[in-house]
C-alpha cells in the first residue's frame, strides 16, 4: 500500500469556455506546486469560471457508451474503436465526488495513452455498505453497487480503478459499530472482492468542503471592483477536511494493489482551506470542484500515479496477471497505442478524410510498423500462443479492428 501526499510545505456537454487566464504556467494548482513553486501577481483577484458560470459548470466531458439496466458508463480519455478488447483501461467510479475527478484523471489517461471509463451515480458510494437513503433509492443503490461489480469482472480490460466518495456520507450500520469503521469495512470488503484483473485500486481522498457562507463571500468579493482578497473566504481546515475512511481503508489493507492518493494540499495549507487558487474557482458548489480546477489538478495526480507505478512489487505476492498488451515489445505497444488513437481521433470527426493531413501520416505510419513487425513475425515463425509468440496475435488483432 502506497499513501502519496503531496503537501506544498515540502456528444457531451461541454465544459466552461476557455479563457485565456487558464494557460498562465501558475494558474490553479500549479500556483501550490511544491516541486516547482510558482507565483504570477496578475492572477490575484482574478477567477475563472466566475461564480455564477462555475455553478452551471458540467463535469468534464464523457461519451455514454454500452448503458446496462442502472449502470451509464461515458468514454473519455483516450478513446479508441474496438479493437478486440486488448488494451489496460482506467475506469474512474463512485458517487458525484468520483465524478468531479474526471477531468484530473482524464490527464493520467492521455498521458498514459489509456482509453478510461467513469461510472458513477450520485449519492451512490461503491462500497460494500448501506448508504442511508430513503428506501427506493437505497434498494436502487444496492443494486447498482452489485450491477457494477459484475461488471467490473466481465471487463478485464480495466487494470486501474479510481475510486473516490463523499467523505461525510450516512450508512445504516450494526449496533455497536460506527458510521465511520462501517464504512472502512466496507471499502476493505468491496476491494477484496474484485478481480485480480485490477491491478491498481487507487483512493483519491475526498476534496474538502466549501460552506455557503464562504460561497457568498466569493461572489461579493468579486462583485466588488478592484477587490483581490479572495483569502478573506477561505475557510477553517478543520472543518472543511473531513478524514476519509476509503484512505484509512487502504492503510488498513496494507494491500499491494491499494493505494491512496492525498491532494489536499492543493486546496488547504496548515490551517485553512481556499475557495480560489492561483486565479481559479475552485468550487461550484458546496462540495464538489469545478472541471477546471480539476483539470489543473491533472498533473499532479499524475505525478502521484506514476509513483505508485514506479514502486517495486511486493515479493511476498504472487505476480499480476498478465495483459494482451505486456506481450509486446516498447516500440510495438508505441505503435499500437497511436494507431488506436488516431483511428479514434478519425471516427470522432467522421473519418480520416476530416482530420488534419498529420493525423492521417501518423496513422499511416504507425500501421506500417504494425504491418512490417507481423510479417518479421510470420517469418521467423513466431505465431504461436507462448507468451513470447502472441505478439503476432496481438498486432494482427489491432490491424484488422
């Protein structure tokens, strides 16, 4: 178990429009970046989205694909055509504070040129519990927790599982049992029960919480010419940051495969917690992130994500399975990865011929490749179903998707 923190001591809707402001190297999160410090004057007293833009703000974008009878799974991502299933996937799952993570790790996904998924329903923690909901939506909240489940283990593709919830949620719980160990327990149990096919469950810790009165403060302050002192509407850390049992779960398991990550320096010093960092709205209501601030939350998400990639395996485990995708070469997983990506970029915009030039040279390219490394392949007489053989199996899979 790796517990990352990050401390600065040390067609979809579309989103908002973008502003300028948003490409300034210290706006949002990079403005609390502690490897790489970093202050612009000329955002004080800017925000982006406004406050009454920010409330409408739509997550970030999702394609809906493949919907079962309560499950309504979106793309993002990279998104690539069907290609035979092969490919590790990224899914994002949870209630609506999971949901608001998206466009954070929509920046993992692109850069790991992974396709990624998000299921999610609001008020709807995935966890082996009963949240406290009035009786037809708790029976409907059980039940999309087990739809999800099965669904999960019918699609082995999906190797890294981001799990995120409202920390404060209410669960019917046993007599003598708290509300906050029912939920530990029932993370641990949930995580348990998945399939090896993930080999990655990583906790984001829930984003703190925001207050009407602090929301009220951020209005005022911009409706006030000249007025820069956004800070004035911070609010107390210890009342906006809830401990999380999913990240006390994950210590709990001590578990390989199950990681926490902890960005809530990014929002909060030592004592309290801001509704407007480095120029960007923070908040779009009382708990849940706008999708730009979220988005300049991406790489250092990212960052952490790598970290737990980059950790040595436990010895005293038995070895993760393996994917389609690990059989290949670097350079023929590059290739792969490419081709997919630009046969989606093409189907997005209605075929190749509606895509710039590039696009098409570097689809091209990258088949040609594919095309010349399978018949290497054929010719040494490598298309066997060994380990070290399928990668002929594999390549001729993409070709021919």
């Amino acid at each position: 178990m790796l517990l990352l923190a990050a401390s600065p001591a040390a067609a979809a809707p579309a989103a908002a429009a973008p502003d300028p402001v948003t490409q300034r190297p210290c706006f949002g999160a990079a403005s609390r970046d502690p490897a790489k410090p970093c202050a612009d004057p000329s955002l004080h007293g800017r925000i982006f989205p406004a406050p009454a833009d920010a409330v409408l703000e739509p997550n970030a974008p999702c394609l809906p694909s493949g919907r079962t009878e309560l499950l309504y799974p979106c793309n993002f991502g990279v998104r690539p055509v069907l290609y035979g299933g092969l490919g590790a996937t990224i899914a994002l799952v949870g209630d609506s504070h999971a949901s608001h993570w998206r466009a954070a790790v929509e920046v993992v996904a692109t850069a790991k040129r992974q396709p990624a998924i998000s299921i999610a329903r609001s008020g709807c923690p995935f966890i082996d519990a009963t949240v406290a909901l009035p009786h037809l939506d708790r029976l409907a909240c059980r039940s999309w927790n087990r739809e999800l489940k099965t669904y999960l283990h019918s699609h082995g593709e999906i190797s890294t599982l981001f799990v995120s919830a409202r920390a404060s949620a209410t669960f019917v719980r046993p007599r003598g049992r708290s509300n906050f160990e029912t939920q530990v327990r029932g993370h641990m149990s949930l995580w348990r029960s998945l399939p090896d096919t993930i080999r990655h469950i990583v906790v984001l810790r829930d984003t703190p919480r925001s207050s009407a009165a602090s929301a009220l403060c951020v209005q005022r302050q911009y409706a006030a010419e000249g007025e820069t002192a956004y800070s004035r509407c911070a609010r107390s850390r210890a009342k906006a940051l809830r401990t999380d049992a999913a990240v006390v779960a994950a210590l709990r398991m001590r578990s390989p495969r199950v990681h926490a990550i902890d960005l809530s320096s990014f929002f909060c010093n030592a004592r309290l917690c801001f509704p407007v960092i480095g120029g960007a709205a923070v908040y779009k209501d009382v708990d849940h992130m706008t999708a730009v601030y979220a988005r300049s939350l991406g790489p250092y998400l990212l960052r952490a994500y790598d970290a737990i990639l980059r950790a040595p395996p436990d010895p005293r485990e038995p070895r993760e399975p393996r994917g389609p995708l690990d059989d290949l070469l670097p350079d023929e997983r590059g290739a792969v990865t490419c081709l997919i990506a630009e046969r989606y970029a093409a189907a997005a915009a209605g075929g190749f011929q509606h895509v710039a030039p590039e696009r098409l040279a570097r689809a091209n390219a990258c088949r040609a490749m594919l095309d010349q490394r399978a018949a290497q392949l054929r010719a040494l007489g490598l298309t066997g179903e060994r380990n070290r053989d399928r990668r002929h199996a594999v390549i001729v899979a993409v070709l021919g998707a």
